[in-house]
C-alpha cells in the first residue's frame, strides 16, 4: 500500500459508501474540493485502487487562529480494511506532508465514532459536541498540533 495524490473524483466512491452510509445525502462533494492549495491524498492497494481518501483544505481553526491550520476533511478508509492502520498510514502522510510546508495545526470536524481513531493519533478534543448539518451524526472538533 501507498499514499499518493489523487483528484477529487477519486475520492468521490469512499466519501459514499463510508460516510454517506446511513445519512440523510447521497452529495460526496465540499464547496472546498477545487480551492487554490485543497489536496486530496489517498491510500492505493497493490492493484492501484483507491482504499481510503483524505481531503486537507487550507484553513485555520478557530481555535488556533492565528496559527497556521489545516482541515482534514473526507476521511474515509473501505470498510474491510478499517481497524487495520490503513488510516493511519494516510493520516501520518498528510501530516507530515503539511508539517513540512510550515503548518501548525491539523483539525476536524470528526464523528463521534471515529474520535477513538483520532486520540489514538494525537489529537485532542475541543470544545462541546454538536450534530453535523449534512450527515445528522454526532461530531467534535479535533485538533492535533503539527510544530512545537
């Protein structure tokens, strides 16, 4: 497996089936997908098929803004290889891709079931919870600084 640059259309399969599923929108496209500087990184098997999907938008987080920032957004990983460190491996590669280009902080608007994953990769959690607009689902803000 290999992390790499991918389009926005490659992304489009795995936002559906993994974080579409079970929500009220089949919509697997973000206003933010052709920003000047959005990257979408994924993680491609041994036959080059996508398997999980990252969308980093440069953004800084109210939290930390007047830091450099980055929203992860999009994360999906195909759900037979969930809990196998494929996300990982994708989330460790776009940090360091961003680190490298000077940005301080990395956050999300994660779900609630996924804030496991998150903690378990040095993000913190900020602030209340809150219902997602689009997916109805149960979300925080994560955050995981990038320099110390």
């Amino acid at each position: 497996m290999r992390v790499a640059e991918i389009s926005m259309a490659d992304t489009h399969a795995l936002r559906l089936a993994v974080l579409r599923a079970n929500t009220p929108t089949t919509d697997v496209t973000f206003p933010e997908d052709d920003w000047p500087g959005t990257v979408h990184l994924g993680v491609l098997d041994a036959a080059n098929l996508v398997v999980a999907t990252s969308s980093w938008v440069q953004r800084n987080c109210s939290e930390y803004p007047d830091e450099r920032g980055v929203q992860l957004r999009g994360m999906a990983t195909a759900r037979a290889l969930q809990g196998t460190g494929v996300g990982g491996l994708l989330l460790g590669a776009g940090i360091e891709r961003h680190r490298e280009q000077g940005v301080e902080v990395m956050w999300a608007r994660a779900r609630d079931t996924a804030l496991g994953f998150y903690l378990r990769h040095g993000c913190t959690v900020v602030g209340d919870g809150f219902i997602d607009d689009t997916t109805q689902l149960s979300h925080h803000v994560v955050v995981r600084r990038l320099i110390h």
